[in-house]
C-alpha cells in the first residue's frame, strides 16, 4: 500500500490516519460476508430440504432466512475480494510469487470446497474461488506485460489485452470455477479502472447488475469499497488464505454431525 502519511509532533513523527476505510477492515467484511454466505449454503439449506421434505410450518422462514444469508448479505464478500486481489496486485513486490500462493491455496482449499457443497472429496465439475482469482491474477500480469514490456502499435496491444481476457474468462468458464467468466471480468474492470474510483466502481456494479439473477444485490459491495482510504490496516496477509478452507471444513462438519447429509 501506499506509505502513510506522518506529521512532525515534539514526540517525534507520527503517523496519519486517512479517513475511510483500510483494506483489512474491507477484508474483514468480504470473510464475514462469506461466512454468513456459507453457513446459508451448507448448513440451513439442508434444514429447508428437511422441512420442505416434512411440510413443517417454518418452511418459509427457513427460505426467508436463507435468502437473506445468501442473496442479499453473501453477495457482497466476492466484488470485495476482487477489488483487494487488484489492489494486491498492484502493490506486490512480487507477483509471481502472489500467483504461486493463490494456486497452492486453490489446491489446499478444493477438498474443503468439494465436501462442503458437492458433500464429496473430488467433484471436478466445480472448482472454489482461488482458482477464479488465481485466473485473474494472470490475467492482470498478462496485461502489465504487454502495456510495459511489449513495443507494438496500439491495435496490436488491444488485440494482445483481448486475447488475454478472453483466455482468462474461457479458462474459468471450462473449468467452472466459482463465478467462472464473470469473476476475471470484474477482476479486469476493476483494475483497468483501477486509477479512477467512480469508473471503476460504475463498471463493477453495471457487471454485477447486467449478470442479474442472484448477482442483483452484489454492487453493495461497493459502497464499502468507495469508502477505502488506500491503506494496507492491520497485518493479517495469511488469515484468509487460512479461514477459507477451514471454515468450509468446520461447516461440512457441522452439517454432517447434525446428520443434516
């Protein structure tokens, strides 16, 4: 992130706070958004399979509860984790090694992912979301490689920038990854916007909202994300490397010792 500010006091310098909103404090709200997403997509809904299996009288608050848990708070945690992989990427010493991290994570993470929502270890038929970042982190240095490295006219440049993308988004769309094509496109919005705020998060919400279906809710996200102040905040690089998998774990398990699957 960008150095913080300091002002001169008699104690010596002292460092200034933007007003906003940190980038751990965005990260904090993406996790909480998903944890909340998750346990609506792992736990209740096998409670609203049971009680629609039962016709119990609280079927419908069940699916109440569960549209709000997914629909409506869930969305916010994915735009989130998109403008933050951006603002990684831009800040990263080394992206080659960030890459390297995402996909270890990706791997690390797709027994959890597969146990929590296909209630088996291996279902290739659908990948988690590092793999979706993973993509469009790649994607992103595809991009800076040819605006800083590659001597060409501009034609040929676009023609490079498209191709990218369009091999970015086909390669999460066949190995349908978590919001596959549409999550490397509102990666590369944002951070073809990345050096304008309200373009960028313009072009995000129009993403989001032409998608439709349960994406209707997602520009919410940016309401937090128009707050960030472009500071890093607390350290926590790892936590949601770590929380991911874990969390998916814990929830299948609960699942499974409620005898829910």
């Amino acid at each position: 992130m960008d150095s913080m500010p300091v002002v001169q006091t008699k104690e010596g310098f002292v460092p200034v706070h933007k007003r906003g909103i940190s980038g751990s404090t965005l990260k904090i709200i993406a996790i909480i958004s998903m944890l909340i997403d998750h346990i609506g997509a792992v736990v209740v809904w096998q409670f609203v399979k049971l009680a629609v299996w039962q016709h119990a009288w609280y079927e419908r608050w069940l699916v109440i509860l569960y549209d709000v848990m997914r629909l409506l708070i869930g969305r916010i945690a994915f735009p989130i984790f998109c403008f933050l992989l951006v603002e990684g990427f831009i800040h990263t010493r080394n992206a080659a090694k960030y890459a390297l991290r995402l996909f270890a994570f990706a791997l690390i993470s797709e027994i959890p992912f597969n146990l929590a929502f296909a209630e088996k270890p291996f279902a290739p038929e659908y990948q988690n979301v590092f793999f979706t970042l993973f993509i469009g982190l790649l994607v992103m240095m595809a991009y800076r490689g040819i605006a800083e490295k590659l001597k060409a006219a501009v034609w040929i440049k676009l023609i490079l920038y498209m191709a990218a993308l369009g091999a970015g988004m086909g390669l999460a769309y066949w190995l349908d990854t978590d919001y596959d094509a549409l999550g490397v496109l509102c990666i590369m919005a944002l951070y073809i916007f990345r050096k304008k705020k309200a373009a960028q998060i313009t072009a995000g919400c129009a993403l989001f909202l032409f998608s439709g279906g349960s994406e209707l809710t997602a520009p919410l996200a940016f309401i937090p994300i128009a707050f960030y102040n472009g500071e890093r905040g607390l350290k926590m690089k790892y936590f949601f490397y770590l929380f991911y998998p874990i969390h998916l774990l814990v929830l299948y398990f609960i699942a499974y010792f409620l005898g829910l699957i």
